[in-house]
C-alpha cells in the first residue's frame, strides 16, 4: 500500500485521494501497517479507515473506488470434496491416537499417547457438499472420482467486491441482480486488480502450509503455520457476474511486462548509485516476471465498472492474436 501511495503522489493525483480503506481484523498487523504508511513520505498522508469486513466499506456513488487485493483470497478458508457414485463426498478432519515408547527414569518404557489429524471421506454427502458440489456448473460436469477445493468464503467475499465496485450496498443475496440499474441511478464505480496464486478453474489437491518459509505437513503445529490454497479464479468471476466485467486472469509476467516493466527497470537503473544497486534492480525485476517462478505462479485478475457498451479487450488484459 505504500508503495502504490507513493506513485499516486508521484503522478499528482494525492487531492484526488478522499481516503485508504483497509481490511485487516488483526490488531497486531493494523498497527505494523499504519507505522509503515505514516513513515512514508507524503505532503498530505491520506486518512486511514479501518475495517473488519469488506462489506462494512461505505458506498458513496460520487466517488470513484479503487480496490486492491494482494494474496488475500489464497489464505480464505476451504471446503475439500470428493466426487462418488452417490454425489459430491466431503473431507473431513479427524483425529487419531499414535502410541510411541518413551522411557522413564527407571529405563523401562511406557506408551505415549500423541494426537495426530488426518483426512477422512464422509460415508455420504453432507449438507455442505451437497450445496458446494452444485455451487458451479463447472463441478457438475466433473467426473467420478474428481476432488475440488470450494471457499464459500471467496465466493461471498468476491460477491461484494462486485457490489462494492458497482456502488451498491451490500447484501446478502448471492445472485445477480436480474435488471442492471438505470443510467440516472448507476454510481461512478471503480476498478480493482486480484493479485494471487491460481488459475481460471478448480483445484483438486493445492491446500499447503508454510513455516518459517518452508512448506511443512498442513497438520505439523495447527495454528502457528501460514495456510494457503490456489485461488479459482473462475469462481471469482461467477460470484461477479452481473455487477461487474472482469478480464483475465493473466500472468504475473505478461501484466508487469504489459505495463512497462523493461521501461521502469531502465529508468530505475539509470538512477542508481552503485553498480551493486542496480545488481539489486535488475535481480528483483526478473524475481517478479519469470516465468519459472513468481512471473507465473501468480495470476492478475481485472474488474471493471460494468458498462452498456463494454469493449472487446481492456488493456493489460487482452488475449495474444493466434
């Protein structure tokens, strides 16, 4: 968020800027965030607005919003199902009890009970695989055997971010509004960008934790591992349809590239003092943009304000000619 203040204020257009709005329900981390923004250097800092939820963000039709979502929908809560014979399966989580010797002072073992968590597959659909197995046409079609990972969770959230950047107010019917508002009616909007890990289509197997930067067993210390599952970016969309338009998902690399990347790198180069400095320039600029790594792994995903007249292609997000 810093950074992307920085450039507003660059390009003059901080008297615009009415205010931030940031979700974050963690005390700890609202506070590490606004020591960084009010560190930076601004001529007039913005105010900042502090929520817990992306549906308390007001709506004013006047204004037009900008919203921005960087590995948030990654680390929502998943639900696991299986596909059987008799419907969508879910997994679930149980616990078991492994027995390991463990000596005691009188060098003679005694059993050690440890609780460990695995997975498990429901003897037969529950209400919740029932109602997330239908939740897309997509699954519908999958075969016997299939296992997909569904947030709720993303699919509510990215429902408000559709309604958010149509200016209206939320709600907590998920479909499409069946008549689109009238012109006298419709709010300035905004656009948003969705920066994350995934694809357009639905994951069987990408649920993973993380400790001290290493990927460790998902039930290794529940509670003090990071989480993470690829977000479908499908899904997104299907939560958006009819507020919104959106465009992609594209690369990582394709969207810094589109936007100039090679340019901003050479000028940043230019004003370097140190050949070690501009060392550091370009090996972060190629972190970002391969494609063996970052460049790939994560997908930019565009919303626009939804028009009567919407055009074929919104740049960055147009599609190589074939």
């Amino acid at each position: 968020m810093a950074d992307i203040l920085r450039t507003v204020s660059k390009f003059g257009l901080g008297k615009s800027l009415t205010g931030v709005h940031l979700v974050e329900n963690s005390e700890a981390l609202r506070t590490v965030q606004e020591q960084k923004l009010q560190a930076s250097p601004y001529h007039d800092p913005p105010k900042l607005h502090w929520y817990n939820h992306i549906a308390e963000i007001p709506r004013n039709p006047s204004e037009y919003t900008i919203l921005v979502a960087h590995e948030f929908f990654d680390a929502l809560p998943i639900h696991v199902l299986q596909k059987q014979e008799t419907g969508w399966h879910e997994v679930l989580i149980a616990s078991t009890e492994t027995e390991s010797p463990e000596p005691n002072n009188e060098n003679t073992e005694v059993t050690k009970s440890t609780t460990r968590l695995r997975r498990v597959l429901s003897p037969k659909p529950t209400a919740t695989s029932r109602l997330l197995g239908h939740s897309s046409i997509r699954f519908d079609n999958l075969p016997v055997g299939s296992t997909i990972e569904v947030s709720p969770t993303t699919f509510r959230i990215a429902h408000q971010v559709g309604q958010l950047l149509a200016s209206q107010e939320p709600s907590s019917e998920l479909d499409a509004p069946s008549e689109s508002p009238k012109e006298s009616e419709r709010g300035v909007g905004g656009c948003g960008l969705i920066i994350d890990y995934g694809a357009a289509q639905v994951f069987g197997d990408s649920f993973r934790a993380f400790k001290e930067h290493r990927m460790v067993d998902p039930f290794h210390l529940p509670g003090e591992c990071d989480l993470t599952a690829n977000v479908d970016f499908a899904y997104l969309q299907e939560a958006m349809s009819g507020l919104v338009e959106t465009h992609g998902p594209i690369s990582q690399g394709d969207f810094l590239e589109r936007m100039g990347l090679e340019f901003r790198v050479k000028a940043l180069i230019g004003a370097a003092q140190s050949e070690e400095r501009k060392s550091v320039i370009q090996d972060a600029a190629k972190r970002l943009a391969d494609r063996s790594g970052m460049g790939n792994e994560y997908q930019v995903f565009g919303i626009t304000s939804k028009q009567e007249k919407t055009a074929e292609d919104v740049y960055p997000f147009v599609q190589a000619s074939s």
